[in-house]
C-alpha cells in the first residue's frame, strides 16, 4: 500500500506522518504555564515519533493529570529548525491509564517494532556541523544543507530553511571527543519527486 504525501512545493512531497506537536499534563507548580518551552510535564515538545502505536510516558504533578493534546502535524522533521512544520487538522484517539509501578522525571516514549525502518526506507544526504557548541553545531549542519538544497535542488534560502523544518532529521552524532560537537542533518532522497539532485 503507497502512503499518503503532503505536497511541500512543485516537485517536493513529504510522507503523511500525523502526531500532535503539543502533548501533556499540568505541572505540579500553582499558577499559569505556558506549554512554550516545553517542560518535565510535556507540553510543545514537537516530537515527530510521537504518532499512531507510540506509548507516551508522562509524570503526573496534580490530581487528575489534566491532560491536553493539540497542535497536530503531518509532516516535521527531528528538529524543526525554523519553528515550522506542517500543520494540519485532526481528529485523535487516544487511550490513557495511570501506570503505579514506573516513576519518571520527564517524558519518555516507546516506538514500537517496525515504525523507524518504515520511515527510514530511502537514502539521504547528511550534511555535519561540527563546533564546540551544540547549537552551533546544528546551525552549521543546517546551513549546509540548505546550500546544498540551493545548489542542488534550486531552492531559495527561505524555502531550504522551510523545507530543513518539515523534512530533515537532526541526529547528535558524537558528543565525546572534547572540545567539538558533530551533528548530522540527514535530508531524505525519496522527498523529491523529480528524480533527485540537478
């Protein structure tokens, strides 16, 4: 069966991956919160792999949890760079329960079997930042690869910077070899119906 895609531009279509990009409970300090940044409790934590078949573990901080969901997306990549996904409106269905015998601190999640390799089925092109921040290694990896989406695919700055939010996964590649940060943005092959690069 062929799943369904989000047209992102002429000639660019991204997979139909729906999941909610706010997704929570109420924290246990009194008074008002915003869900921006989010928190231990949730909140917008834009995490992609957070869609059908994922269990979401939450701690709960006040009586009756006060769960809340929304903010739903059909397509974003690990990261979403520039604040942007694409935003799409959904019905969802959800099962909750409370879970005695675990104890957390802040959200954990578990992918079930099969979820990454069906998403994960093209090649891609990595682009790696490298410096001794980690932000600064991200926009690095970033900026390279919307170079190449210029160079390669004849996108402006704006759309590559657009196109990295809804498409491109970051992933930390290493973390230990003092004092540099290397960062990968993996930017998926099969996004670009035209068949591929120029």
């Amino acid at each position: 069966m062929e799943q369904s895609r989000v047209i992102f531009a002429e000639g660019i279509e991204l997979p139909y991956e729906p999941f909610p990009g706010t997704i929570g409970v109420a924290p246990a300090e009194p008074g008002p919160h915003s869900i921006v940044p989010p928190s231990r409790w949730g909140g917008n934590m834009d995490t992609k792999h957070l869609r059908a078949g994922t269990t979401l573990y939450l701690p709960v901080g006040v009586e009756g949890a006060l769960f809340s969901v929304g903010d739903t997306h059909s397509a974003q990549g690990d990261g979403e760079v520039c604040g942007t996904a694409i935003e799409t409106a959904m019905e969802l269905s959800l099962r909750l329960s409370v879970r005695r015998d675990i104890r957390i601190d802040a959200p954990q999640y578990r992918v079930p079997p099969g979820a990454l390799p069906q998403s994960e089925g093209t090649g891609y092109h990595v682009s790696t930042g490298v410096a001794p921040n980690l932000m600064e290694a991200t926009k690095a990896a970033v900026r390279a690869t919307m170079e190449h989406l210029g160079d390669s695919h004849g996108l402006s700055r704006e759309e590559a910077y657009a196109l990295c939010s809804v498409a491109v996964d970051l992933r930390i590649h290493e973390v230990v070899d003092a004092p540099n940060w290397v960062v990968g943005a993996f930017l998926p092959d099969d996004i670009f119906t035209g068949g591929g690069e120029r």
